[in-house]
C-alpha cells in the first residue's frame, strides 16, 4: 500500500501548492481522498493516470 499527498494548500491553491488531496494505492486498486479543483493538475504533474482511480471518497458534507 503507498499512500501520497498530492496536495496541503488552502481552498485556493496559493503558495503553489495543490488544494489537499491525497492517493492511497494498492496492487489492486487506488482510491482518491478529497479531491478539490486542483486535483487534476496536481495528478499530471506526479504522473497519476487518472484511469487507474478506482474510488473517491470526499470529507465534505453539505
């Protein structure tokens, strides 16, 4: 299992860090946990195929 943080910043992205996001994978699956705008941007530049995420969960609650 390998767990990464793709991004620590603020709901704004500021200070050229990523809005918090984090990939925790496994031999057999990867699972995307709270995912904001930036999530993309921050997959592409640490070479994460976007395919390859099989669950996202979000710590939001309307």
């Amino acid at each position: 299992m390998q767990f990464r943080v793709l991004g620590n910043g603020d709901a704004f992205a500021s200070g050229d860090r990523f809005n918090t996001c984090m990939l925790v994978t496994t031999s057999a699956t990867a699972c995307l946990i709270d995912g904001g705008a930036s999530s993309p941007i921050a997959m592409r530049r640490f070479n994460v195929d976007p395919s390859t995420i099989a669950t996202m969960l979000s710590i939001y609650k309307e």
